[in-house]
C-alpha cells in the first residue's frame, strides 16, 4: 500500500512497547502549510492504509 508516493509521510518512526506498536508520522513542509485539500487527500490515504478504526 505504501509506495514512495508524494502523499506518504515524510519521516516514520516504529517502535514497540508493552507489546504495543506505535507509529509516529511527520509531515515536513518547507515554507508553506498544507491546505485543506491536501490534508483531506492525507487523511484519505492514511484511512486507506490504516482502515477507519486505525487497526488494519
């Protein structure tokens, strides 16, 4: 599902702790923000990859 595509995160970190997986996504942005278009197009694909309830 992930494909180096220009809508996944910038920098991941995976780690484990007390048996939980954690993982932390970090958007980096240069000079301008994220519009709304572009986060709801974020969300989507991270819904994609995730499922709605975060456990797929």
């Amino acid at each position: 599902m992930i494909k180096a595509h220009q809508e996944d995160v910038d920098f991941l970190i995976a780690y484990e702790a007390n048996d939980v997986y954690h993982l932390i996504l970090i958007e980096a942005k240069g000079v301008t923000g994220l519009t709304n278009k572009q986060m709801t197009s974020k969300a989507n694909r991270l819904r994609d990859i995730f499922g709605d309830d975060g456990t797929k």
